[in-house]
C-alpha cells in the first residue's frame, strides 16, 4: 500500500493497528481485504491533482503543493452493476478501477455474460460521451439503446436496474459557509 487517508482526529495507534491488520488479513487467501470504502467527493481533487486550491466547504484549508507524490486511483466495488455505468463514469472519471464482484458473478446467464454485460455497458456509454451527449441524463436511455443488441446488457438491467447510489452521506463537512450580516 503506497497510501493511506484518514479522518483528521483519529488515533493514530488505532489507525495502524486496522492497517496492519488489514493488510495481513487473509493474506494469500483473498484479493482485497476491505469490501467497502466511502469517499466524499471532496476527496477526489485531493487524491488526483498534483496541486489543490483552498476550498473550505471541502476542508482544504490552503493551497498546497503534492509535488511528485504519488496519486490515488479510485475504486468502485462493493454493489456495483452494468445498469450504474453513467453514474460512475460521472462520479469517478475513466481514470478509475471498477470492480463488479455480483455485478459479474451473480449474472443470471453467468460469468462470461457479467462481464460482456459490464464491457458494453462501459464502451456504449464513453462512446456516447464522446459524440457530445450528457451521459449522466441520457444514461438509462443509452443502455437501454445498448441492450437492445445486447442480452447479456439487457439482462443485468432487468436483474439490478433499480438498484442506484441514492444514499444519504454520514459525514458533515466541518466548515459550512454560513451568511453574516455587514456592518
């Protein structure tokens, strides 16, 4: 592991403890050892850019300079499926890892089927990116396009098309941009 982000305030004993421990925990036995790991996207410019300006709604508290640190790659795993690939590419850029574990093994025409269901999916929507269309809207329609030639498309949609990311956020920035009145 190059890196490691955690929150401000926290044990860093602790914090070691969970790294060591993640880090041997079915060593040899499994690929990754932690399921799942929520980001604010207040993160992403951190973790990606070389430079970060001041944004105190997103607690950056000045301008800072990563030099030639090495830069975090996003990951999304953990209930990921063919039928979210206009969120994803919108929330996360192509610069990301998409790890469909049930997306692609708990297809119901099997394996094979979940990952040309994922590939379509990916290639339908950075074409539809590229001719200039708003895939974040249009998404649904355009893997609904997609899936007309695609069963194995279509059949992930019919399986997992009404599971999304709507979920409400449980960290609060710490800085809110409050109004004040001028004297």
């Amino acid at each position: 592991m190059d890196q490691f982000c955690c929150k401000l305030g926290q044990s860093l004993d602790a914090v070691v403890e969970r790294l060591v421990f993640g880090a041997f925990y079915q060593s040899g036995q499994s690929c990754i050892s932690v399921q799942r790991v929520l980001a604010h996207d207040s993160l992403y410019d951190t973790l990606r850019e070389t430079r970060t300006e001041q944004n105190l709604e997103h607690g950056l508290f000045f301008d800072q300079e990563w030099a030639s640190l090495n830069k975090v790659m996003p990951v999304a795993s953990g209930g990921i499926h063919a039928g979210q690939m206009h969120q994803l590419l919108t929330y996360l850029g192509e610069d990301v890892i998409l790890q469909f574990g049930g997306g692609t093994i708990g297809h119901p025409q099997g394996i094979q089927a979940g990952a040309v269901a994922n590939r379509v999916a990916l290639e339908a929507m950075v074409l539809a990116r590229n001719e200039g269309r708003d895939i974040w809207n249009e998404g649904p329609q355009i893997l609904r396009d997609a899936a007309k030639w695609c069963s194995p498309l279509r059949a992930a949609i019919d399986t997992w098309g009404d599971v999304s990311f709507n979920y409400e956020s449980t960290d609060t920035a710490d800085f809110v941009p409050t109004a004040t009145a001028s004297a």
